[in-house]
C-alpha cells in the first residue's frame, strides 16, 4: 500500500517538480491548489512525466471546511508537504494583509487539522530570506534570522514559529523546515517548469523569456555591489535537487523514528554565483545571447547570499547534484515550449 501524501501548491513550480519526485519514489500524491498562480495543464505535464495523474482538489487551505472536506475524502493522508503560499516579494510590500492572511491562516488551518486525521507530519516551505543579509558566507542553519525586509520574509519566519510553537505544545507531529537558497530551472523533460503569470520577477524566467525575445531586454538591477564583477551573488539550486530534498525529508520524517520532532535545513548547492556569471552559464550552455543592459539597484535586494549545505548532505544525505549549464539548457527547453507571455 502507497503511503499518501498531500501536496498543498501543487501545480505551483517546485510543488509541481516535488510532485513528480514523490511518484517516482513510489508515493501516492494528492494536491490541493486554488490555482491562484499556476495553471491546472500542469497536472497533464505530471502524468506525461510519470504516467500518474495526481488526485487534484481545487481549492483555498485558508478555507477549513475544504481542507476537512479533503482530509474526509482522503483519511490516509500520512504526511504533509505545504507549498501553498503567496511569494512574491515586491507585492507582499503593497498587499500585506493577502500575504498574512494566505500564508499564516492556510498553515494554521494544515496544523489544526493534522491531528484530527492522524497525519504524522508536515514539511514547511520556508526560504532564504528568513537570514536577511547574512554577515558571513555561506551560512548555516544556526545563522541568526534577522528582521524580515518584506511582508512575504516575515510570514515565513513567524510560519516556523507557529510550527514550533505548536510542536512545543506538544503536538502529535513532526515537522522538517526547508530553507530553500534561489529554485532554478525546469524539469529535463520539458514537461514542467517555471510558468510566471504576467512579468517575471525572478531572474531566470526574464531573462529566458529576453533570450527568446519574448520581451525586451533583461535589466541586470545594478553592477555597483561589493562584489567582484559588482552584480549581486545568489545559490541557484536545480528545482530537481530541491525537489529531490523533500521526498527525502518527508521519507526521514514518517520513516525515521529517532529524527527530532522539529528539523531545519538549508538547500543549497554551496556555491555562489553573481547575475552576470548566471548569464555567461546560460549563454555558455545554450549559445544563444542574453540582451540585457546594467540598470539601476532594486530596493531590497541582498547582496550577496549562499548556503553551507553541510547539514543537509550529512544529516539528510541529500547534495545538489545538476550542474548550472544543465540548469539553464533546461530552463531554454522549457521556454522555447511556452507560448509568448502576457505581458
Ligand atoms: C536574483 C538576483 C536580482 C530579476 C527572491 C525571494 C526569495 C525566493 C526567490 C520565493 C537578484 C537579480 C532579478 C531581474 C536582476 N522567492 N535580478 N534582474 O530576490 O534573490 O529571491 O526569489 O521563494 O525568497 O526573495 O530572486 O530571482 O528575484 O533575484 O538583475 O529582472 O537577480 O537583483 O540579485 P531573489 P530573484
């Protein structure tokens, strides 16, 4: 019998790629999304891949009713993978109140119902940007988490805080915290990838989309850092290998009796790279140009940030793995499958 698992966010970018790791390594996947900011074809991109159709729920976890309504329908639901977020920073500054009430309300709602069902744990989506700018590189799990610099970095920090605040209560669960460094790249089959809806705020689906000339020209936002070639340093990890880390953090969790209660790790692959060292990758491994000119800083952006992923590859026995020029062949392959975005 498949141990099942329920996957909130699921036709989401990493949700998606998570989804096809869970199946392959033998689980039964259930998905829950309210398709906010993700398409229902990707469930067809699924099956392509894996030759499962996931069990889909449309629906919103900040709605209790429809969670319990799930829960019912799927009373074997042993663990818990929960994606289902709003993330993007810029408009977590103009909309707070949609961030607070999507991202802590949907968890709180996820850890209320977990022990009515019995489910044994949940696998938390957190990032990054809980450290802010860090004082050293790499960084740790035991770096301080500094004051968020945006509504979407602070729901994430206090949603750690209400998992283990309600793990110290004495909750019937356990609980892995995933601090994801930057998810890149797409699926090699080209069946499923990153799908921004209107203009991409993340780097590597504009800058696809400039090389496909599906837009205009990247602008790198500014060359004046305190680093070597003066743009901003980043850990871009594979989606794959991000992916590939939650099936094994879910596995320790319902598996491994003697795992802690409550676990944080770092996914990274270790290694910095600047915007204009991304660019020469993609070109590199492409052949094909990226147009972009240097523009002015974005407010709030880090200047340099990347993972000691020791923990994970010791404790979890999970390392990244992709290499970055395979990372951008692939994010290519997938653009130059996509129709030409909204603008
Ligand atoms: C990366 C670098 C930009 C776009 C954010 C969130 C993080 C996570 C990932 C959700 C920066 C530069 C970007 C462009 C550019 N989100 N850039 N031109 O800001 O590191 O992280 O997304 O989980 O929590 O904070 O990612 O891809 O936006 O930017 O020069 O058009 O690329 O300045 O240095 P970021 P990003």
């Amino acid at each position: 019998m498949k141990t099942k698992i329920l996957v909130t966010g699921g036709t989401g970018y990493i949700g998606s790629h998570t989804t096809v790791e869970l199946q392959q390594a033998g689980y039964d996947v259930v998905i829950i999304d309210n398709l906010s900011n993700s398409n229902i074809k990707v469930l067809d991109g699924i099956e392509r891949i894996t030759g499962i159709r996931p069990d889909f729920v449309e629906g919103d976890v900040t709605d209790v009713a429809t969670l319990r309504a799930l829960f019912n329908r799927h009373p074997d639901i042993k663990g818990i993978i929960n994606f289902a977020a709003s993330k993007a920073v810029g408009e977590s500054v103009r909309k707070p109140l949609m961030y607070y009430r999507n991202n802590l309300v949907g968890l709180i709602n996820l850890l209320e119902v977990m022990p009515e069902f019995g489910v044994k744990g949940i696998v938390f989506s957190s990032s990054c940007t809980v450290y802010g700018e860090p004082d050293v590189n790499p960084i740790d799990e035991t770096a301080p988490i500094k004051p968020a610099t945006s509504p979407y970095g602070n729901t994430k920090q206090i949603c750690e805080e209400i998992i283990a605040d309600t793990i110290r209560a004495g909750a019937p669960f356990k609980s892995i915290l995933l601090r994801y460094f930057n998810p890149v790249g797409a699926h090699p089959s080209a069946e499923i990838g990153e799908l921004p809806i209107g203009v991409p705020q993340n780097l590597i689906p504009y800058l696809t989309q400039a090389a496909a000339g599906v837009r205009g020209e990247l602008t790198v936002f500014g060359n004046d850092y305190a680093t070597p070639d003066g743009t901003c340093i980043r850990d871009f990890i594979d989606v794959v290998d991000l992916a590939k880390a939650h099936v094994i953090a879910m596995r320790r969790m319902l598996d491994n009796a003697d795992s802690a209660q409550l676990e944080v790790f770092n996914l990274g692959t270790g290694r910095g790279l600047s915007v204009l060292q991304l660019i020469e990758s993609f070109e590199r491994a492409t052949g094909v140009k990226v147009p972009f000119h240097i523009g002015a800083r974005r407010e709030g952006d880090i200047e340099q940030i990347w993972a000691e992923p020791a923990k994970a590859n010791n404790v979890l026995g999970w390392r990244a793995e992709v290499d970055i020029d395979d990372t951008m062949r692939n994010a290519w392959r997938w653009q130059l499958r996509q129709a030409a975005p909204q603008q």
